[in-house]
C-alpha cells in the first residue's frame, strides 16, 4: 500500500493498494475510491462491536478490498487539522482519542483501551475509554487543528487541557491534577481538572478540540423564543 495525504489544512489521504490489500475505517469515511474496491460491512462479534460502541466509534467496521488489480481508496478529514499516519508494530502501541481514527491496513486492530488509573479516565478530558491500535501496520488518525508532538523521557511529565491530548505511545500514562487555588479553578476559565501525561514516550497534542470549537460557538448561536 501507498498512500499521499494532500488537501492542505482539509486534508485527504489517497491510497493505493495492490490486488487483495485491504483498509479498514469505522465512520463512513470513504471519500471515493476506485470501481474495483469490494466493501463488506462486519461487526467482529457481539463483544468487539460492544467494545467499539462504548469507545465512541460504530458497531461495524467497513472493510475495503482492492480486486482484479490494483486500486485506489481515499479518506478524508471530518474537521479541519491533520492526518497522520503512524506506523504501528508490536512493541509501539498507540492510544489515541475515541474520535481520531480514520483508517488503517486490515493488520492493525483497533480495542478500546480503558485507563489504569479510574480518575484519569473519569476526569481527564477524554473520557474513560480511549483506543487502543496495535498488531503491524500503517494508521491514519486525524488531528483537530495542527499537531504538535513532544518525546518525553521516563518521570517526565506535560499538563495538558481538556481536548488537547489527540494521540500518545502505549507507554505513557495520563493521570488527573487538579488547578490549584480556589480561584484560579472556579475563575481561571481552565475548568478544574487538567489531564497529566507522563513518559516515557511520544505525544502528539492538537491545537483545535473540536469540543473547544463548539463551546466557542455556543454564544453566537441563535436561541428559540417562548
């Protein structure tokens, strides 16, 4: 499989697949794609289908194949920001946000990837479900706005506000601290929990929540009256 990702800051990535390669995505993402790619729509059983359903993705996964030579599949962004591919193997896990996963080979698995540590997950930012890729392979995930990546060493750690975490190596963890002072949590407009990052290992933050855009526009949109 080769791929392209052109589209600038609407991004779309273009990829060509040889004669029984196979792509995998679960939001409808297909964009369009050539007449020689077969689609089946499976759920993986009733647990994976579950297990998908609670991390924020769809009951089935659709399932592309190239036949009869080779052909051509492209996925776009829902937002505008980033595509990333990643390159996943064993030993370089990847958790990501329950909404950034666009699309892979068929030889990366997608779970649900729920935090160690209960708090964290409750109070982090991103909910207590997250997602885990492994198995080989390339994925796409999609960042909210532009992406900014830091390495962080073991012990090292980065505080990030809700929303910013897109992405991060399966070995880092996430851990909930609280903004200190009374005022600067009830007055600062940082909300009260801020989600802590420790290494070792890559993160990949983004720049435009989606979440932060739509409570941005609340004050603008139209309100009914009695």
């Amino acid at each position: 499989m080769q791929y392209q990702i052109q589209g600038g800051n609407l991004p779309v990535v273009i990829c060509t697949m040889e004669q029984g390669e196979r792509m995998i995505t679960e939001r409808g993402s297909m964009s369009w794609m050539s007449p020689n790619m077969l689609m089946e729509t499976k759920g993986g059983g009733m647990g994976k289908a579950l297990g998908r359903m609670f991390s924020g993705e769809a009951l089935f996964q659709n399932i592309y194949t190239a036949q009869g030579g080779r052909g051509l599949i492209a996925f776009a962004s829902s937002f505008p920001g980033e595509i990333r591919a990643v390159q996943i193997a064993p030993g370089r896990e990847m958790i990501v946000q329950k909404r950034s996963f666009l699309a892979s080979q068929e030889s990366v698995q997608l779970s649900v990837h729920f935090q160690k540590r209960f708090s964290g997950g409750l109070l982090g930012g991103e909910g207590f479900i997250m997602q885990r890729l492994s198995g080989q392979g390339v994925a796409f995930i999609e960042i909210d706005g532009s992406a900014v990546e830091y390495h962080l060493q073991p012990g090292q750690s980065m505080i990030v506000d809700t929303g910013y975490l897109a992405a991060m190596d399966a070995t880092c963890t996430l851990d909930v601290v609280t903004v200190p002072g009374v005022k600067n949590a009830l007055f600062g407009g940082e909300g009260i929990f801020n989600t802590r990052v420790t290494g070792p290992g890559n993160i990949i933050l983004q720049t435009m929540p989606i979440t932060q855009v739509a409570q941005s526009l609340i004050p603008y949109m139209p309100t009914s009256s009695n």
